[in-house]
C-alpha cells in the first residue's frame, strides 16, 4: 500500500512536468492554454506535497503502532 502511495505522488510531478513544459510552448501562441496548464501545475504540486505529507503520517502512525 505504501509503494502505491509513492508511485501516485511521483506521478503529480510527471503531470506537473508536462504542464510547465506546455505552459513553455503555448506562451506565445495560445495564452488561454498556457493559463489553463499553469493551474494543472499548481493542483498537481499542492496534491504531490498533499500526498506526501499524508504517507509520511501514516508511515509514522504504522511505525508507531509496531513499537507499542
């Protein structure tokens, strides 16, 4: 369940990636898109470092309850 966690987070950057990459490449020639890219990137990394808070909490809780 973890590693999942993991793979999902790491895939909010790639969509993150490919935002800034079409935010890069619409600038000039279709503003409207390159606006709509820019609030992809800004979900996907508020949701990268949303889920990886949320693993770490729960990582921590799970190493919690093993030692109790």
């Amino acid at each position: 369940m973890i590693n999942i966690l993991r793979y999902t987070e790491y895939l909010y950057v790639i969509v993150a990636g490919f935002s800034v990459y079409r935010i890069i490449t619409d600038w000039n020639t279709d503003r409207s898109m390159a606006y709509f890219f820019i609030f992809f990137a800004v979900i996907s990394i508020g949701m990268f470092l949303f889920r990886r808070n949320y693993r770490k909490k729960f990582e921590q809780r799970k190493r919690d309850n093993q030692n109790k």
